[in-house]
C-alpha cells in the first residue's frame, strides 16, 4: 500500500523531539508499506525557505517551511499533497493545525484517514487566547476526513461533539526497554515532561512538601526542560527542598530509561494528556503512576498501578503517592509491565492502523 502522511510535527535537527509520535508510526507502517511523510513545518526557524528532501530511517520526508500568513505558502502545501495524493493508496493526516491549507476541500480525492492529537481539543484552557480562537475556527474540519484515529477515550469524547462519522481509537507508539530492572524500595519519585503548567511542576514540588513535612523521605527527579525552569528553581530553594528535587533538563532515550529504572514510581500532576507516552513509557519500564485525572492514561494503565487525582492540591497527591507506594510495595517491577502487555509496540499499533485503510478499500 502507498501512504502519505501530512504532519505538522515532525523530528527535525533543530528539533528531534517534535513529533516523534507520528515519526515512530511513520516508520512502523514503512516496515510492511511505501511510505511518504510530508511535513508541513510552521515554526518558522529556518532562514532557509525551499524544500528539502531527507531518508530518515527508510521513510522518505519532505520537509516544507512555511509561513502561516502566507496564501501563497497555503497553495504550495496543496499543490505538493495533491501531487503525492495522485500516486497513493491513502492520505493520512495528522494534527487539526495541520489541515490549515484545507480550510475548503480536501487533500485527497480518494481515501483520507485523520489522526488526531491537540490537546487544545481536551484543554483549551491550558493554550493561549489565540489558539483558542483557532481551535473554534479548525474543530469543524474534524467532520471531514472518511475516518478520524484518536489515541484515548478523553480525546474521542472531544471529537464526537463535533463529528458523527466513524472514529477509531489506536494508542501512540511507546519503545520496548531492553530491560527490566527491579523497583527501589525507597520512595523514589521522577516526573517526565516539560517545565511548562499543563505538566504541572509547581503542584510536583508542593507534594514532595507535604511528603517531607509527613516524615516521608520521598525525593523527586524531573526530566524536562521549559519555560518555567528558573521559577521550579527559586520555588525549590524556597521550600527549602533542593536535597529533595533534581531538575536533570532534557535527556536523551537511553537518559529518561535510566532515570526510569531508578525510580520506584512515576509523578506527573499533569492538567491535560491526551495520552501521556511518558506515563506509558513508566508503565513499560515496571513503575506504577501517579497523575493528574485530564489523562489519556485512563485508558491503559492497570488498576493496581494507577492513581487518578482530581483534587489538584499537593496534599490529594501526597495521598495518592503514599497509598499507591504502599500497595505496591509487595508488586514487582516485572508483573506490572506483563499486565501492559505489547499493545504499544510497532507492530500492534501498525496492525490497527491497517484494519482502518483496510475498511476504507
């Protein structure tokens, strides 16, 4: 089968983090399909405006800078997913800011799949004003694409109150650890997101807190960088907890795998996930979670290894952290990731996304 995907999130050199997601579903469906990636880049960056072709790991991706308020740039990105369309089986896009050039018609005369991720969708409190207002205008296109993918039951529910068509529910792609290492009997915490809200970093340090005013010696690692970085350290300095937290910034795959096993269990009081491959990488490495209710986790983690708060105050989550640490204590690290099973792996999440061009021929 030939597929194109149009994405406006995509790993760059300047940033090769930015849509690894899709990148990783790019590069399972190329094990077993011909696949094309094209992606529409709005951010800007580059001084350098033409087109640029790449191989990155036997994927064929062109990379396109654009500028949003340019017409002209909106009819180059139609003409070039035109021109792809005509020589596919499918086009698949990704991401609502993503169908900006086709605010009329549609990218494909033939079978158009959508995968959807915004978290603006579920939180649009936690964007700007701006992004509101663009979410209001782009949220009608939802109702076009023959078959909408969404990777939780949070981010379903979001679309359905605009579209009627069929949606289908199939989970991000999260790497396999080599290995499994055994959980720390100490209360060992670690949170992987940016310093940003929506993660909630400040409501992480108030937590360790009122841990440590409880007389639980509970010590935090936060893996991430953002904005918010030299307010989380003036705020650790004030509480007076810099033995207990540890900001590492931005760390590579093999650096989050290794703070990973040195944690006995996961801390995100995050405002709003659509899926949280953080927490999915957790589960994968044998940690239970504890986080914020506005999550996609809901949907996979296991009920022995979890704990929801809706409460968003450092004591509900200092009670979620103690009741999970203690039910836990007698769970290995082994048992939790037999009950996640391989349902993120490439070939599961491939397998589904094929059922879904399957019912489209």
């Amino acid at each position: 089968m030939r597929i194109v995907v149009v994405t406006p999130w995509y790993p760059t050199a300047r940033s090769a983090h930015e849509g690894l997601f899709v990148a990783r579903e790019a590069r399972a469906l190329a094990d077993a399909h011909e696949v094309e990636v094209i992606h529409l880049d709005w951010s800007r960056h580059d001084a350098e405006r033409a087109q640029r072709t790449a191989t990155q790991d036997g994927v064929h991706v062109s990379h396109m800078p654009l500028h949003r308020l340019s017409p002209r740039d909106y009819l180059r990105a139609r003409r070039l997913v035109r021109a792809a369309a005509a020589r596919s089986d499918v086009v698949h896009t990704h991401s609502l800011t993503g169908l900006l050039p086709w605010l009329f018609g549609r990218p494909t005369p033939a079978a158009w799949v959508h995968s959807e991720h915004w978290s603006a969708l579920t939180s649009p409190r936690t964007v700007s004003l701006p992004l509101r207002i663009a979410l209001r205008v782009l949220r009608p296109l939802l109702r076009r694409p023959d078959i909408v993918i969404v990777e939780s039951s949070r981010l379903e529910s979001a679309v359905r109150r605009v579209r009627t068509g069929p949606i289908v529910r199939v989970p991000c792609i999260v790497p396999t650890p080599a290995g499994i290492a055994p959980r720390p009997r100490e209360l060992r915490l670690v949170a992987v997101g940016g310093l940003i809200p929506r993660k909630g970093p400040r409501l992480a340090i108030r937590c360790v807190g009122e841990l440590r005013s409880r007389g639980v010696r509970a010590t935090l690692t936060w893996v991430g960088d953002g904005p918010l970085r030299d307010a989380i350290e003036s705020e650790i300095a004030a509480c007076d907890l810099s033995d207990a937290i540890t900001l590492v910034g931005s760390l590579d795959a093999e650096g989050v795998a290794s703070e990973l096993n040195d944690a006995s269990l996961f801390l995100l009081p995050t405002q709003g996930d659509n899926f949280c491959v953080a927490a999915a990488e957790a589960l994968l490495h044998g940690r239970p979670i504890v986080s914020g209710a506005a999550t996609g986790a809901l949907d996979y983690t296991p009920a022995d290894a979890g704990r929801f708060v809706s409460t968003q105050t450092p004591e509900a989550y200092a009670d979620a952290v103690i009741d999970l640490y203690e039910k836990t204590a007698d769970l290995s690290a082994t048992q939790i990731v037999a009950q996640v099973g391989d349902r993120f792996s490439p070939s599961s999440v491939r397998s589904e996304i094929e059922d879904v061009y399957r019912e489209l021929s």
